[in-house]
C-alpha cells in the first residue's frame, strides 16, 4: 500500500500545478495528514481514508466548469492504474462524490466512517486561520469584494446559488464557514472544530470593529 500512496501523492501534486492556492498540493496534504490523525481514533479502513484524501480535489467542479463527473473519472482511472482492489476503488469514489458542502441536502443519511474522517478534515481546513486564508484567497481569485456592508449574507441558498461563488467574502463566514462545527462526523473532528470557531469569530469580531472605524482601546 505504501508504494500506491507514493504514486498518489506524485500524481495529486502533478495534477494540481497551478491550482488555487486554497485548492492546491499543500490543502491536500493538510486534509491527508488531518484524515490520518482523525482515524487514529476511529476503527476503519486507513487505506481508503488516506487514497479518498489526496484524490478528493482531483477536479473540483468549481474549477472545471461545474462538471461533476470529471473528478470521479480520473480517480477511478488513476486508481485503475495503479491496480488498487476493486472494492477500495469503489470505497474511494464513493468519498469523492459524497464530500462536498454544496452537496449537503442530498448526504447520504448513513455514511461510511471513512467518508465522515475525510470530510470532517476537509472541513477542519476551511475554518481556523487557514480558513480564513482560503477564503480571502479565494474571493481574490473570483475579484469578489470582501465585505459590503449593505448585502446580507445568504442563508438558505441552493445548490445552483451556492455553486456561483458570488457574494462578498466576508459573507460566506456566515453563509458556510461558521456552519461547519455543528456539521462535524467524529469526536476529535468536533474538538478541533470548536477551537478554530472561535478563532474565526474573534477574527471577524476585530475586523467589523476595524471596518466600523471604531477606536482601538
Ligand atoms: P467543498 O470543497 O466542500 O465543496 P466549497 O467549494 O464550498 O467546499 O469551498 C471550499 C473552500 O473554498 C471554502 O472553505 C472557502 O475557503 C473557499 N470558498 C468557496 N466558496 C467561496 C466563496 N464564495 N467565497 C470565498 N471563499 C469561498
Ligand atoms: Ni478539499
């Protein structure tokens, strides 16, 4: 297994050149790492945790037209390559469909644990000081604003709005990132969550007093 690993991690980081630096080698070998920490404490399949994590951004459809089928053909034809055993190769895609945010309202209602390891780390990246990176970094990518103080944020948005990316950044702290600790899977997902929450609501807390041109103390 390790030598399939090795190969995964040659072929994630080849395909990911130049991808968005929220979105890229280094946010996949944050999820990998955080994926193999969370299992430490759950009793699953290490394997397909550690393969779903580094192909789970293989193509994310936010970068390919919105085309949702692409990310799962290429795994499955690396995973093909590399002769990974069937049921593995199954397990894994089922993670890479299944993971997203934006795919919520239709989760499956029992998850495999593996797909609760790798999203609940998937997660824990996009909220604490990296989260708040990302998003910055993110809105620039799209030249969305960071903060307008006459659009409120969206709550309930649908798949279809939510797929647009559009919107300030600031909003979509209240439109996902400040979500995503009462959404956790596992124990240890939940713990980290809650220190990274409060991080990030200190965080906006500073900039609206920042915004607001109130006096510091
Ligand atoms: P998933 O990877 O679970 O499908 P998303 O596509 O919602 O999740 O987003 C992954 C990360 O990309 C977010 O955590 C955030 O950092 C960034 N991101 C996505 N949409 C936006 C947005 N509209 N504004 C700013 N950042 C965004
Ligand atoms: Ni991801």
């Amino acid at each position: 297994m390790e030598q399939i690993i090795n190969k995964t991690t040659a072929f994630v980081k080849e395909t990911l050149k130049g991808a968005e630096a929220g979105h890229d080698w280094f946010h996949i070998e944050r999820v990998w790492k955080m994926s193999v920490h969370i299992a430490a404490s759950e009793n699953c399949n290490l394997p397909v945790v550690e393969l779903a994590a580094l192909l789970h951004d293989i193509a994310d459809p936010k970068f390919h037209q919105g085309d949702e089928l692409l990310a799962p053909q290429i795994a499955g034809d690396f995973l093909n390559s590399v002769g990974v055993d069937p049921d593995v190769r199954e397990a894994v895609l089922y993670i890479i469909r299944n993971i997203s945010f934006k795919n919520k309202s239709d989760a499956p209602e029992h998850p495999p644990i593996e797909l609760q390891i790798v999203q609940d780390a998937d997660r824990l990246d996009a909220i604490g000081a990296i989260g708040i990176a990302r998003t910055f970094n993110f809105g620039g990518f799209k030249n969305n604003l960071m903060h307008d103080p006459v659009q409120p944020p969206r709550l309930h948005m649908s798949k279809a709005e939510y797929k647009k990316s559009e919107g300030t950044t600031i909003n979509h702290f209240y439109e996902k990132l400040l979500l995503l600790k009462d959404m956790m899977n596992t124990r240890k997902g939940r713990e980290i969550a809650a220190e990274r929450h409060r991080f990030m609501e200190i965080f906006l807390h500073q900039f609206l007093r920042e915004w607001n041109g109130e006096p510091d103390r």
